[in-house]
C-alpha cells in the first residue's frame, strides 16, 4: 500500500463532468424587495447624500465599528469619548457607550431577535435559563446575505473527475451521496420485525437545505469553572465549506444557550443525575428546534438570496457536529457501551466490524415501548438491550426527514488527535521509555512549521488538540530503530499517521477512500503488538473511539470531506460566542448580556454590508486581506546583509568550498564547451579573481499549491540560512540554523508529487552575484538569486516499515558534496528525521543534529503537502 499515493492524481482530479439533480432549485420567482435588508435602515431615505446614515460620517461609523468589535470596555470608551478635544475634533454622533448601543439597536438592520424561556424539570426546585433564537429564521438569514451569494449550492451534485463519470469525486456537502438520497428520499422504517422502504419526494423544484447543528459545552474563564456556557450553532450545506470553515465569514449562526445543571452535593444517584442532564438537554433542544420540525416545514420556506431569486427550501438536518459524548448523549445511546451509528456491542468496538446500521424510526418504538413498561427496571432492561438511554421525548423526534443516527459525522479532532493519538503516545512511552523518546524529541532539527519540544512531550499536561497534531507530524521519526519499538509498532503507528492524513484530504476518490480503508486494515492488522508487549493494560481494543473509524469512508461518501463538519470549528467559535462575549458581561445573569452583545456585532456587520451595496459594491465580508500568491520562490527586496566576504562565509556559514562551487557553477553557465573542457582551478581563479564579497539573504520563501484543490491560495513555508549573530539591541544571541529543503534536479520536468526527481539539501548561502559582475562574466542569461547547499543522497527505496525514506550525507572526493544552484530549483522546505539508533546521542540537540548525524529518514509528516508531495 502507499497511501501518498492517494493524492498523485492531485490536480489532475479536476472536475470534468457533474450531474445535477433535475429540477432541483428551480427559481419561483424574483422579488424586487429582496435587498430590504441590506438597503434599508430607519429613515434610509436619508441616505442618498450620506451613505453612512444613520452615522454622520465614515469616522461616525468606523469608530463605532471598532468600539462593538475591538474596542475596549464601555466605561473606558465613554471616558474616552469624554474628552474635549475628542468631542471637538471627532463631532460624533453619540457621546458615550450607552447612546451608541441605543444607535445600534433601534437604527441598524435587525438581525434574528433572542427569547429567553424558563425550564422546570420535575425532581428538581430549580428553574433554567434557555436563551434561543428561530433557527429557519437564521437559515433564511445565511440565504439572504448577499456577500454568500456565489457561494451557494442550490441541488445536489455528483462530480466525477472523467466525462465518461467513472470516478466520483466527493468534496462539498452537496457533492455527497446524502443530499442526492435526501431531495429523493428512501426512507427505511420497521413495521414490526419487516422492513419497509417508503418513497417520500420533495415538491418537484424544491430546494435542499442541509442543516449542520453543533453544540458543546465550554468553560468561559479559565480560573473558575463553574461558568460555562452550552451553545449550539447553526449552518447550512448549500454554502461552500471553503467560507464555512472561516470563522471571519460568520457563517455559522449562534441559535441557542442550553441551561447547564451541575446536581453535584444532591441526593440523586449517578445515573439518576445523567438521565436528568440528557433530559433536560432534549428538552431545550426541542423548544430550540421546534421551527424545523416536519409540521411546519410540511409546505416549505420560501427563501430569498441575494440576487432576489426566491426558492422553495426544505431545511433537513444533514449533520450533527459534536464530540462522541456529546454524540452519545444526542442519539440516546449508551456512553462507552454501543456506536451512535450501528449496532455493536460493548466487546466488538475493537473488532474492526460494522454493525447494522440505526434507525431513528426504530430507535424511537424501542424508546416508546420501553416506556410502555409495568417498572422502571423493565424499561431500562428494554432500552439497554438495544443500547440506548430512556429518553421519552428526544428533540429529533419529529424533524423533517431526520434520521440522527446517520447525522453522526467523523470527528478528527477528538476521536483521532485527542483519542486514538493520545492512547498511541501512552503506549509508545511504555515501551520506549519516558526518557528516550524525549531525548529524541528534543533533538529533531528545526524546521518551519513543526514546534521544538525542548523539553520532550512527557511533561505535557492537558495536552491539547493542536498539540497532539505537533507530536504527530514527528512521532514515527522519534521511534525508528527504538529499543522497544520492534516492525510491528513502527507498521500501526505509521498506518494510524496515514489513515490520519488521508482522512483530512479536502476532496476524495474512490480511490483516495481505498487508501483510507487499506491504512486500517493495516492498523487492525498490527495493534495487537501493543498488547503483546503489554504496553495496553487491557486484553482489548474495546473502545468507541477506535470503531468510530470504521464510518469514515461511509461518511464522506455521505456528506462530502470531513473539513464539513469538523469539530474543530466549534472550538473555535467558543472564542468569538462565549468567552469573548462572556469578558464583555459583568459576570452577572451573563447570558441575556452575551446574547445582547452578539446581536450588536451581527448588526454591525449587517451594516457593513449596507455599505458595500450602498457604494454599488458586491458585498463580502469584513476579513483579513491576503495577497494571492503564486507558487514559487520569494526573497526580501533587500538583503539581509551587504557584502559578505568570502571568508565570512566560509567560517560563520560554514560554507567551506563556496568560491569552488560558485566558480564550477558559472563555468557551467558558459556557452562555449571548448571553455568547460579546460581546467576549470585555472578557469574559476580568473573567473573569481575580483569577486571576493555577495549580499546574502537569510530567509526563503516557498509558495506551494494545494494539490487537491485549485481555488485555494497557496501555503508559506520558510527555509532559514542564518549565522549564529546577535539579537536586535545588541542582548542575547541567536542561534544559527540552516534548514534542509527539496531540490527539483530535474527543474521544470520534475511532477508536483513523488520523490522523482527531488533531492534533499541543506541550504548554507542563499545570496546574488553583482550585476557588474554578472556583465563582466560574459554569462549567456541574466543570473537571479543563487543558494549554496550541502547535498544528501538520492532517495531511493522506502524503509519497508515507516515508510519513509533513507538518506545520508553525500560526499566527494572525501569531502561533502556541496554546489551552487539556482533558488527557482528548490521546491519546498523539509525536515530530516535523523537515525537515532538504539539510543539517542546526547551530545546531538537540535542546532548540531544535521552536523554531526550522518543518517536520516525524510520526514513527510510535517504538513499536508509534504504528506501529498513525498511518496
């Protein structure tokens, strides 16, 4: 198996061919009075000579705009607005923080309003908040924003990468075999033990309206953790997950605070306190949903985009984002005992077996049936045998076209880096040592975007998510040739890597899902060595995690890649919708003044849109600007340091035979071959003999594309050439470092991926002739930026069990083969995973590792496109 091998199609998956369900999203009408929202504001009649109105001028306005969305605490902008000289100079129309909100309350565009509701659970003298807004309202809000306009999907795709639609490509929600199934649904119900198929069609035209709904429990200070906050968002499939996924676009929309309930120091029994959590979660969650059930969605929402067009939607939920307990808590089934998904019991989580796959029409007459029992002894035995939690009125008993189980989607983040990836480092540190394996973390060379674990990953506590995906970018080159860590431990821990990888691919094949299936079979087939080796304290692989891997590919068939509904944008919402919301509070009834907070931004950003329409723009949203680049090699306009003797080179770069390399490249710059067959000492002495000083740069930048998909920008990696020299102000020292990169020998022949034709170097100069100099040489072509590398042997066969490749040192002549080349040559920055042996030499670190190491692996762990690029 070789699993790069998945993406060696990279851009040759182009889309050539998609189907588009017929009649899908058909266009009702155009309403002229669609951009009410983004056009109209109290009195906007007003705003034809001020387009800012209601705000007197465009500093009125960009002064509010960083006081509700950067500025400081109202008590310190009221102060500040207090000032003389500010109100003078400034003449705003609102003189403290008070009058703004009032502004922006009553004179912006309105945005979804909250409802606070009271909820009262019988058992318990306590009533809880619930904080909500309508979410079909919020959908027709995403639908509406015209900065999502070229953004959105209206039916169901299938996409294949040939025009004979052979070879499927799967990639937006949209694309999936779901949203086709859903705008044509089958339904599968059980009457009795019979299975029946139900044909139930969408209205001819209607539009598909997948409804991805997260939610997760966070804590909002870091000090005290009885503040927590329990959001739940909203977004829709029909919007690309290339903005989906950016939290500065704001396509996910906050529908809803859920009540926490802690019943600790309470009389009520363990399970008798989960059963009343899940309860009340079921509950809000069925008040916060109540306008997506299947009786008011029966005729549809009229919804109306952008451009005016109105459409019949039908929004069906698609996905539920969440975490496996969250998961767990959501479908009703038992924590730690089944799968959300399929039917397995406790004893086949590990067996690398799908079961039966859930229903939610048959987990609801389990759930009704159980609650039809004489004792609540009966009850929990009916429900226990199907592995599910009594839970009379689930929130998604009655929404349009559900099936929850089947809305369970792969969660990399917590099932992958914080599950399965922290089980793996336990069981590597068993074997290997504590001691070892930080030894061989700490001495791994630098190199751009992998962190230095200086002190090693054994004093890590609470290691995060982000952390965890460090450690995996060089965790198989830490353990090859491990005491301790013999074929079989190297074979599970590299094909775990892999499935991880190929997993975030952000468009896949059938083939690329061939390669995910082949790195768990591989996975599977070597796991046992940890138990072996008693590195598990267990006789199983019995976990949820683990058999949460087996839908993967099911999923992504389903619902498109996993960039469309992983966890990790929740995480990230947490900061804008809760914490950041939660410091702007008194830290008193915080939830109606988060909510109200929330609001104000909304509106704020609605108006910006305004603006932009106003102006007869396109409207986009606020967002950081990034300069498109294409992929190649960039430098600083100006260099580093100016005239570096030769000797200075030689002796703080380490750059010991630069003016032999530097003169053997220009002799083979020359045209004539008469000139190249004499002695090239004599030749170099005269070429060289004024020439004794170059500007140096330290940095290079490489550019280099996304191989899956030709829209998105392309990623900077940066290689560093740098002299040990001193800090900035003349304190402190800083290291040298020179990093190792690719070279495409073979030049503009060599492909985007695989190893043909690339070379590893260690980069030592990266510098330019003088152009006097150039002219004086009589070179044939106009010579750019030059690099002096040290050369390591060309790769050849794989290590049969990492899968990675050997490389050592190369020498000539005795002495390190070293050359002057052109910087266009160099494809990309890379890290060397030095040959350790059976104990890591204490005297390397991570500055003198590639001086003193002569063996290494090429590590293709470090980002994706090195995964994609080295195979």
């Amino acid at each position: 198996m070789v699993p790069n091998e998945a993406t060696c199609n990279g851009r040759e998956d182009a889309i050539l061919a998609v189907d588009t369900f017929p009649e899908a999203g058909r266009v009702l009408r155009i309403d002229d009075a669609a951009h009410v929202t983004y056009t109209r504001t109290s009195r906007d009649c007003q705003a034809e000579d001020n387009p800012y109105y209601p705000f007197l001028s465009e500093c009125d306005y960009e002064i509010a705009r960083w006081a509700i969305q950067q500025g400081p605490s109202q008590n310190a902008f009221s102060n500040f607005l207090s000032i003389d000289q500010v109100k003078r100079k400034l003449d705003l129309s609102y003189k403290n923080a008070r009058a703004l909100h009032q502004k922006i309350d009553h004179e912006l565009p309105g945005v979804t309003p909250w409802r606070r509701s009271v909820i009262q659970i019988s058992g318990i003298n306590e009533e809880f908040e619930l904080f909500m807004r309508d979410p079909v309202e919020c959908i027709k809000e995403l639908w509406a924003n015209p900065a999502y306009l070229d953004h959105l999907t209206y039916a169901p795709e299938r996409r294949f990468t040939d025009e004979g639609k052979v070879e499927r490509i799967y990639d937006e929600l949209m694309s999936g075999d779901w949203s086709w199934e859903a705008q044509v649904r089958g339904f599968k119900c059980f009457f009795g033990n019979v299975l029946n198929v139900l044909q139930t069609l969408l209205p001819d035209g209607a539009t598909l309206v997948p409804v991805i709904l997260s939610s997760d429990k966070t804590q909002l200070c870091q000090f005290r953790g009885d503040k927590t906050a329990y959001p739940v968002y909203l977004t829709i499939g029909n919007i690309s997950k290339s903005i989906r996924r950016k939290p500065s676009f704001h396509t996910q929309k906050l529908i809803g605070y859920l009540p926490t309930v802690s019943l600790d120091g309470t009389d009520i029994s363990v399970d008798s306190a989960r059963l009343t959590r899940a309860q009340l979660f079921h509950y809000a969650m069925r008040m916060v949903t109540s306008s997506l059930r299947a009786g008011p969605l029966a005729n549809g929402i009229e919804l109306i985009s952008g451009d005016g067009a109105v459409r019949l939607g039908f929004p069906v939920l698609a996905a539920y984002v969440a975490d496996y307990p969250e998961q767990a808590l959501v479908t009703c089934t038992r924590y730690a005992q089944t799968c959300p998904k399929c039917f397995v019991t406790k004893d086949e989580l590990g067996n690398h077996v799908t079961g039966d796959p859930r229903y939610q029409k048959k987990s609801i007459r389990t759930i009704r049936h159980a609650s039809q029992q004489s004792t609540r002894v009966r009850a929990d035995a009916a429900v226990r045998d199907h592995g599910l939690n009594l839970i009379l009125d689930p929130f998604w008993i009655e929404l349009l076209h559900c099936n929850i189980h089947d809305a369970i989607t792969p969660d990399i983040l917590h099932q992958i880096y914080q599950g399965l990836v922290r089980h793996l480092c336990g069981w590597i540190s068993t074997l290997i040592g504590d001691a070892e394996l930080d030894a061989r973390f700490k001495r791994m060379p630098r190199a751009h975007g992998v962190r230095l674990f200086s002190h090693g990953i054994s004093g890590l506590t609470q290691v995060s998510g982000p952390e965890h995906r460090e450690i995996c970018k060089q965790l198989l080159g830490c353990i090859v040739d491990a005491p301790g860590a013999p074929a079989g431990v190297i074979r599970a821990t590299r094909s775990l890597l892999d499935f991880l990888e190929i997993a975030q691919y952000q468009s896949h094949t059938e083939a690329t899902l061939g390669y995910l299936a082949d790195a768990l079979d591989e996975f599977h087939a070597n796991k046992d060595v940890f138990i072996n080796l008693g590195a598990r304290n267990s006789e199983d692989f019995n976990f949820a995690k683990l058999h949460s891997l087996e839908h993967y590919a099911n999923s992504i068939r389903r619902f498109g890649t996993t960039d469309n509904y992983n966890t990790e944008a929740t995480e990230r919402l947490h900061i804008d919708y809760a914490k950041d919301a939660y410091r702007a509070t008194n830290k008193k009834e915080f939830l109606q003044q988060m909510t109200r907070w929330l609001e104000r931004h909304e509106s704020m950003a609605a108006f910006d849109l305004v603006l932009q329409w106003r102006r007869g723009e396109i409207p986009k949203p606020r967002t950081r600007w990034r300069r498109p680049l294409s992929p190649g090699v960039y430098l600083a306009k100006n260099p580093s340091a100016r005239a570096v003797p030769f000797h200075v080179l030689e002796n703080q770069f380490g750059a010991t035979h630069f003016k032999d390399a530097l003169g053997e490249f220009i002799v083979n710059q020359l045209q004539s071959t008469s000139q190249r067959r004499r002695g090239n000492r004599n030749l170099n002495a005269n070429i060289l003999r004024d020439l004794e000083a170059v500007d140096v740069w330290y940095r290079i930048k490489f550019a280099v594309p996304n191989l899956q998909v030709d829209t998105e920008f392309a990623t900077l990696c940066t290689a560093h050439a740098e002299p040990k020299r001193l800090k900035t102000g003349g304190i402190g020292e800083l290291g040298a470092r020179f990093d190792t990169v690719l070279i495409n020998e073979l030049g503009c022949e060599s492909e985007d991926t695989g190893i043909d034709g690339k070379r590893v170097a260690r980069l030592k100069v990266i510098f330019r002739i003088p152009d006097e100099y150039v002219t004086k040489m009589s070179l044939p072509r106009q010579i750019g930026h030059l690099a002096y590398v040290e050369w390591f042997s060309r790769p050849r066969n794989k290590d049969s069990n990492s899968g990675m490749y050997p490389i050592s040192r190369s020498y000539r002549n005795g002495v390190l083969d070293a050359s002057v080349i052109e910087v266009d040559s160099m494809f990309r920055t890379c890290q060397l995973a030095p040959r350790f042996g059976r104990r890591a030499n204490r005297a390397w670190t991570s500055n003198n590792v590639l001086d003193r190491c002569e063996h290494f692996l090429i590590n293709n762990f470090i980002d994706h496109h090195t995964y994609q690029s080295i195979w």
